[in-house]
C-alpha cells in the first residue's frame, strides 16, 4: 500500500516485475526525497499552485512531499517531470450525507444533548427563538454549546436584548453565527473576543454538529453589512445595485467564472473580473499561460506572472502574493477597490519592465497649466495617471427642493422623512473637472513672490481604456470621511476630445525656471549662518494633528512647509487641494538640497535593494536615487522610482539596468514614459459600484457588458443583468471607439 500511494510515475507492467529487493531499493531512493514539514513551510493543500483545482475536483490534489506544492491532476505529470519528484500525498474528498440526525444525536455528549432539544425545541415554535426572551429577529447560535440567543441591542433600541452577549460574558464561549443568513455560501460568524466579524474556515463542519446542513439553509434575515447599511440609509442603495427583487438568469462558460468572497475581498473580485475581459491583460496572462507555467519558477506561488492566472473559483495565492507586505491589503478588512486598482497596476509594472505590459491601456499624460494672474505667465508639465477622478458637485443637483424638503423633515424629528438621493448631472461633473482651479497661494517666478494663479488640467494623451472614478468619499465640515448619496447619468458613449491638451500659445511667456524660496525662520537663518543648512522648523503640533487624520506624514511635513508654520486650516486646505499630486507622500525635498531628511548615504546603501531595483530593468544610478530618496526602504523605493519615472527622463531605463555610457552604441535615453495615444471618443463596457458607508465596509459589485448583454458579477453569482444601475457606479471602463 505504501508502494502504490508513493511512487509516482510507474508504468504498472515495470512495477508487477519488481522483486522485492528491487522494491525496497526504489521506495528508499524515494522515501529519501520526502521532508517532514517544519515551523514556517506552506503546505498547499487546498488548492493548486497553478489553477484552482482542489481536493473537490476531478482527480483531487497532489501535494508534493518534498516543497509540498498542491498541484493539480493536470500539472502533476509537468511538475514531475521538470523536478523529478516521486512522492505525492493525494488528496481528495467526496461530499457526504451526514449520519440520520437520531443516531448522529446519540453520539453527542449528554450537555451537548440537551442544548440541542433546547435549540431545536425553539425552531418548532415557528423558527428561531431565543432561549430567554423568545425575540424571533436577530437571533445567534453559539458555536461551543449550541445556545440560540438573541443578539446586541441597537443604538435606537431595536435589534435585540444582548441575551447572547450576556452568555459570552457568563462563560467565555466566543464564537456565535446570525442564523438567518446562513446559506451554501457562508453566514455571518462574530467574535465577542475580538469583538469583530470573522471567517469561520470550518463552518460547515461547526454546523453539522448541532445538526445544521448549509446546503440547505436559505437567508432569511439581512447580514450584518446590510444591516449596517440600512441604519445609514443606503438600503434602496444595496438593493438597486445588487438588482434584487428580480429573477436573474444565471450564466456559464468562458469569461463567465465567479470568484469566491474570500473574506471582505469583493473589492479584488470585482477589480479582477474587470481587468480580465481587456484584451492586454487576456494576453499577457490568459493567451500564453503554458508558456507562463512552463517558465514558472520551484514556487510559482510567489510568481507574479504565474498567480495573475489565478482569476477562477477561489484566488486565495493571488490574493496572498498580490497584498503581501502592504498594511491594507494583506489583511482581511475591506478595502478600497480604486486604491486595490492602482495598487495592482503599480505590481503589474514593477513586473512588466521586459516584454509587453498591459498597465499601458491605461496610462496615459496628463498637462497642467498654470497662469501667474499677476505677469500673465505659464507654466507647463506633464504627469502620468492612469484614472481620471471626477468631481461631484453637490450644489448642481438638479432635485434641490426634494433634497431640502428631506432634510427639513428629518431635522424636525420626523421618522418616515425618505430618503432622497441627489440627481447630478454627468455633464455638471465634467464642466467641474475641466474649469480652471484657483490657487491662492501660488509662489510665482516672475514675481518673485506669492500670488494668486489658475490651474488647467487637459488630457495630453488619450488612453486605449479610461478609468473614471466618482470621487463619492469626501470629508465633511468636521473633517469626518463621508460618503455622497448621488445618482449620475453617465453616458453609455463619452467624447473627451474637447480636453485634448494644446500646449503652449503663440505668443504666451513662460515662467522663469526659478525654484521658490525656503522657509525662513530665525532660527534657520542663525542655521543658514553658521552650518549653511537651510532646514526648516515646522509646527509639530500642526504635524502631530494631520497625522492623526490619517494623512502621510511627509504630506503633513510639506503641508506645513508650504503654508508657513500659519495653523492647521490653511494646511489643511493645502493638503486637500495636492492629494492627488503623484508626489503626495514622497520626502520633502527643500529648494537647493539633493535629497530630503533622512536619506541615506551612498555608501551605506544595501547592494541587496540595489541588485533587487536593478533586476527591474533599472540602472545603477537610478535605484541609488530611489534608495536615497525612501531612507533605503526596499518598497518605498520601488514605488517612489515609479511614481517619478518623469524625475528620471535623463537617466536611462535599460532593459538590463546599465547606464546610457554602458549600453551597446550609447543610446540615447527615452524621451520618457510609453504611453498610448488616440481620437478621444469611448464607449462604456463595465462599472464597479459601492454598497455602504466608507470604503471600509460594504460591498463591491461588478457590472460588465459581453457581448451587448450586460451581466452582474456579485462574487460567485454571475449573472445576465435585467436593469444595469449606471446611475450608482464608483469606478466606470471605458475603451476607445475605432473611427
């Protein structure tokens, strides 16, 4: 038996010759290749290194013995030949039915007896019941002895009499699940101790145990989430989005594959199913995908190229590899599927320096112009950006008097006030994005003082596909993260090609190319006397209460520095008027030194980050710039060399990192990013919309159009769509329209 389980690869004729010895020889040459696991190994044994197989599918899992990669049936015999490895643990597992509920109950303990009549004793009295107060909504079962309590009370005294909380508070048992949303799919499982909703990896199995088959159940109350966006009013939100109260028909095939909700990561979900129906990135990582695993290294679980694959049933490497090391986004909280978008773009270059990069449908230049209102002088520069945020501008909705009839009524006390979403015009948003911004506080060249000036922002190139993202999160008057309720008719066809950039006018003068002056203080200039240093002194408190609003802190350095140490409100409003600068969170650099505060020498530079950066296809010069810049942080580093590949025009980006001088017939250095150009005119093929308060919390829904149907992806369920809300979209895709 051990013979047969172990050795892989065998023909069965060769294996019936064998004498014993020649068996014994071959299952010690075998049985040496095996580890034993140890503190810190991974051992995939859930699902494939390369595809979503798992012990569920056709043919289980192959769990290497030796890197214990799973593996699937279909990449077993390609791992085996490439490593030579013979010792495979299969796995796989078969659906049961579970024991006739009489004879599973006789093998319980007798406590686990009678909290299961009393459990089952409240389902009979017309549904769940809690056990003290017999409440029928909002009613939890412990998951250590099987209690079914009611739940919390809320702020406005609904919910429940916080009879299962008590129970938690008498005797430690944590873990309890809402019993009304428990279906095939999960159910909402909370810990008192961390006081917090959780995963429950094992519930179907905790289930089974008081007698409970998931696959069974139907939801009969709202979740959590949905509850908490009902108390906030967003409802009729959740429902229009999620298109409930409708039959949808569901799909199947290519291109029609749910994913998952891994915990909180429909924001992933929804991004992804995007992203993978734009022909680069179907390239890049679909097309070619034998080629990827072929040239996949001894852990393709840590290759970028390898896991991009990963967009089937449940992408749990690709989720783990993709927000590895970033504070947000390797946790389970919900995040913001604009920031997760950006953020796997940023990965998608980092691993893209050679061959084709898919980023590139997106990227696209952006001009600004300045206007000195005093000298009548220009200014010109260009950045990269790869999504155009769209302004709301509350004060042009065309519902005002509904609006304010709903707010006098609430104020008043009034309960059945409804609530009223505000109607803004698709073309108001448009008007306020491409209308020229005033600055107040402008440090002219040719005045050589501050002043008043105006800011233009045009499109210097149009991508092949343009993001949009409805800026819905905002700050109100008490600088508390807010989230507008609006409905905007977005257009199904967009022609940018009036914001085409047109560069500098005949006859127009540009401002001098003078950097403006530093802060000065008296305690500088004593400084500036005796060290010739020009460093500033910035109001730590100022500083202290940015930070705490959750801004960077080097934002906060700068936002100080640049408004003169003059308070928190005229560093605030700089702050709010430069969060999309690309050099937002960078170091502040002052006029006239090299580097910023906290740079690093050239000597003590780690030549591992180096050799690392250089790997990229950047040279020498330019990872020591980066490394200098970000105090020798390895991942600063990296996405400061790609928030200023501007800044690095002059120095050369080879393929294999040499400097221009180094590089075969010294070429020239690239005029500057790769970017795609085109007519303006885009037609939409897909929205993500936003359920909830804040990006913290909700959920994320995916909307896509294939071939002129427009279907509905909500994580696993896809769906053909009866009734598209375009209206409530967050992130809007659009691609060029050929002429």
């Amino acid at each position: 038996t051990l013979c047969a389980g172990l050795l892989y690869g065998l023909p069965s004729t060769q294996g019936t010759s064998f004498v014993m010895a020649d068996v014994g020889e071959l299952l010690m040459s075998v049985l040496s290749t095996i580890r034993v696991p140890k503190p810190g190994d991974r051992v995939h044994k859930d699902e494939c290194a390369l595809s979503f197989s798992s012990p569920e599918s056709e043919g289980g899992l192959y769990v290497c013995m030796n890197s214990f990669l799973g593996l699937g049936s279909q990449y077993v015999d390609r791992h085996h030949a490439r490593s030579g490895q013979r010792a495979y643990l299969h796995i796989t597992r078969t659906r049961k039915r579970m024991l006739p509920f009489k004879l599973y109950k006789g093998l319980l303990s007798l406590y686990q007896k009678v909290c299961l009549l009393e459990a089952f004793s409240s389902v009979c009295r017309s549904g769940w019941r809690c056990e003290v107060c017999d409440l029928q909504e909002n009613i939890w079962m412990n998951l250590t002895d099987g209690k079914v309590l009611c739940g919390r009370r809320y702020f406005d005294g609904s919910g429940g009499n916080n009879h299962a909380l008590l129970h938690y508070q008498e005797t430690g048992y944590p873990l309890a699940v809402k019993l009304g949303t428990i279906t095939p799919d999960g159910a909402d499982v909370y810990s008192y101790d961390e006081d917090d909703m959780v995963l429950d990896s094992k519930l179907p199995e905790h289930l089974a145990h008081f007698g409970i088959d998931m696959m069974t159940m139907e939801k009969t109350e709202r979740t959590m989430t949905e509850l908490e966006i009902a108390v906030n009013q967003r409802v009729g939100e959740w429902e229009v989005i999620q298109e409930s109260g409708t039959t949808l028909r569901p799909l199947f095939g290519p291109g029609l594959t749910g994913m998952k909700n891994l915990g909180n990561s429909c924001y992933l979900n929804s991004v992804m199913q995007v992203l993978f129906t734009i022909p680069d990135f179907q390239s890049k990582y679909v097309s070619n995908i034998d080629k990827i695993i072929d040239e996949a290294p001894s852990d393709p679980t840590q290759d970028f190229k390898t896991q991009g694959d990963q967009i089937g049933i449940a992408p749990q490497m690709f989720k783990a590899l993709v927000g590895r090391g970033h504070p947000e986004f390797s946790t389970n909280r919900q995040q913001d599927a604009q920031e997760f978008l950006l953020h796997f773009i940023n990965m998608v270059e980092r691993n893209c320096r050679s061959g084709s990069n898919p980023s590139e449908a997106f990227r696209f230049l952006v001009e600004e112009r300045i206007v000195c209102q005093q000298s009548q002088k220009a200014k010109y520069t260009q950045r990269v950006d790869y999504i155009v945020q769209l302004p709301v501008p509350m004060d042009q909705a065309t519902n005002t008097e509904e609006l304010q009839e709903a707010e006098r009524r609430r104020e008043e006390g009034d309960s059945s006030a409804p609530t009223v979403r505000a109607q803004i015009p698709f073309t108001a948003c448009m008007a306020a994005l491409s209308e020229p911004e005033i600055l107040t506080d402008f440090w002219s060249s040719a005045v050589q003082g501050k002043t008043t000036a105006t800011k233009t922002t045009r499109f210097a190139s149009f991508p092949d596909h343009l993001v949009i993202q409805i800026k819905k999160f905002t700050f109100g008057l008490d600088w508390v993260p807010k989230k507008l309720d609006v409905s905007i008719d977005v257009p199904d066809t967009l022609d940018l090609s009036g914001l085409r950039a047109t560069g500098q006018q005949p006859g127009e003068e540009l401002l001098p190319e003078v950097a403006p002056p530093p802060l000065m203080t008296p305690d500088v200039e004593v400084k500036a006397v005796f060290n010739s240093l020009l460093a500033p002194v910035l109001d730590d408190s100022t500083v202290s209460q940015l930070c705490e609003m959750g801004f960077p802190l080097e934002a906060c350095r700068k936002a100080v520095y640049y408004t003169g140490n003059t308070g928190i409100d005229a560093a605030m409003n700089w702050i709010m008027s430069h969060m999309d600068d690309p050099d937002f969170s960078a170091p502040l650099v002052l006029p006239g030194c090299s580097s910023g505060p906290g740079t690093t020498p050239t000597e003590s530079l780690s030549e591992e980050h180096l050799a690392t950066i250089v790997s990229m296809g950047f040279s020498r010069d330019q990872a020591t710039k980066a490394l200098r810049a970000t105090s020798n942080v390895l991942d600063r580093a990296v996405d400061w060399i790609f928030s200023h590949l501007d800044d690095l025009e002059s120095m050369d980006v080879s393929e294999g990192g040499r400097s221009a001088a180094e590089s075969e017939g010294g070429r020239d250095p690239p005029p500057g990013p790769r970017v795609r150009d085109g007519p303006g005119k885009y037609e939409l093929f897909a929205f993500i919309s936003h359920m909830g308060t804040s990006t913290m919390c909700g959920h994320y829904v995916a909307h896509i159009k294939k071939d002129q149907q427009w279907v509905i992806f909500n994580d696993q369920k896809v769906c053909a769509s009866e009734k598209p809300p375009k209206d409530l979209g967050y992130l809007y895709f659009y691609r060029r329209v050929a002429e």
